[in-house]
C-alpha cells in the first residue's frame, strides 16, 4: 500500500447510504453510455468502453469495487482494484461474502 505524504488540498465528502434522494452531492459520476442494451455487447466491448472512460479521468489514484452473486444468490464474493498512477503500482483484493448471499450483500461487503 502507498502512503501519500503530499499535502491534502482537497475536499472529502462523506456519504453514508441510503442517500436521501433530494440531497445533492458534489461528486462526480462517470458513466459509460451504451448505444444498445449491455446483453448485446461482447465482454471485451464492454471493458475497452469502460477503460477508455477511465483513461480520461484525471485522478492520481483509481479505485474500482464490485460485489455479485451466482445466478442463485449463492456464494457471493467482492473485488476491490486500486491503482495509484503517480507510482504505477496496483493492488487488487478479493474477499468471500457468504455462502447464501444476496446481491445487495455481496455490493455492501466491496
């Protein structure tokens, strides 16, 4: 792991969910924007169009977490990927969410 030792000059805010729906944030979402429905594009498709939006962000550290199920709601994990551009280095972490676990569990544990 990578300790910053430069100067935080930036400001953090903190959101617990649930997210009221009529508070705004000052955060910024990226999304990538399908022309058709997911199911119709390849998973390389998929990947290239999610690292090119990535690729334009400019951020010194990216920080990607998923959290899913099998198709039964069974055996449920989470993944968690850092990469800290100012010194190329990655850390990708993966943890175990339960045997039974719902997607939503699998989300909150990543």
């Amino acid at each position: 792991m990578v300790q910053n030792t430069q100067p935080m000059n930036y400001r953090v805010e903190e959101l617990r969910p649930p997210l009221a729906p009529w508070r705004e944030t000052k955060l910024q979402f990226e999304e990538v924007k399908l022309c058709k429905r997911k199911e119709e594009y390849t998973v390389q498709e998929l990947k290239q169009m999610a690292d090119e939006c990535v690729g334009k962000i400019e951020t010194e550290v990216i920080i990607f977490t998923d959290g899913s199920t099998d198709g039964s709601q069974n055996k449920g994990g989470a993944g968690v990927y850092i990469k800290d551009r100012r010194t190329d280095q990655e850390l990708r972490l993966c943890y175990a969410a339960g045997e039974i676990c719902s997607s939503y569990g699998a989300e909150r544990v990543a």
